[in-house]
C-alpha cells in the first residue's frame, strides 16, 4: 500500500473501535483509544489510534485531531514508564507499506525499552497471551 488511497472501514483498528475484534483497552475517551499490541515488540508495548478520523497515516489526519491523538500518546506514555519503569521508551509511527506500515489506520506505537533487552521486530513476533495482554492494561491503566 502506497502513502495514497482510500480509507479502508474494514480494517483490524476500524473494527476494534467498533468492538468487533477485542483489544486490552489501557483507555478511551470519546475520540482516542490505546490498547496493548497483540504483536508486541516489548513488554508493555501499547498503540494509540483515533476513533474518529479516517486517516490511512500521519499525511491524512487533520491537525485538530492529531493534536487531540498526540496529547493521549503523551498521556500513555507517561502511564507505561509509571507502571513499568522502563530505560527509554520508543515512539513510533509508520506511513505507507515501505515505511513498515501493516494497518492502515493511523496509530502510533508506545514501546518501553530496558537496557540489555533486544527489541522484537515490528509485526514478526508471536501473538502475545490475551490474558497477560489484559494484565499489562490494568497496570498501565492504574498509573493514568
């Protein structure tokens, strides 16, 4: 998928927001929700995503709503280095198939990263444990 195209209403995020396919929510508000990766490249790695925009990537967000996304990442963020006290944290964002992105909803990546731990590669890890995925929302959740 290239950086241009239609906005697909089918996609995995899309049907998440709806409530169609599960997720381990750490938050929502009325335009933004964060949930656990199912695919995580590290402990407690968790994506944000707006409800509302139709928005393919980062060049198709209008700026109210990347602004009101951004402010939750933030938000997240600092809920994920309460609640887990990693070293660093990775954020991350992809725009287009060559960029590495998988889902074409806009979301953007919160990683905690530790020293000494190797980063799993985006989208080529196993499927996490739902119920530790449930765990690690709660944890994160506590801290917001």
């Amino acid at each position: 998928m290239s950086l241009d195209g239609a906005y697909a209403a089918d996609n995995l995020f899309a049907k998440i927001i709806r409530g169609e396919v599960p997720a381990a929510k750490v938050f929502e508000d009325k335009v933004t929700l964060a949930f656990m990766d199912a695919f995580p490249q590290a402990r407690g790695h968790v994506l944000v995503v707006h409800k509302t925009a139709a928005a393919r990537n980062l060049l198709d967000i209008e700026p109210a709503a990347l602004q009101s996304l951004m402010a939750t990442v933030q938000r997240i963020t600092r809920a994920v280095r309460a609640a887990l006290n990693p070293d660093g944290i990775l954020i991350s964002q992809f725009n287009g198939a060559a960029a590495g992105q998988t889902i074409f909803h806009l979301h953007v990546h919160i990683i905690p990263r530790w020293t000494g731990v190797a980063l799993g590669r985006h989208a080529d890890g196993g499927m996490a444990d739902r119920a530790g995925l449930e765990e690690l929302a709660a944890c994160i959740a506590e801290r917001l």
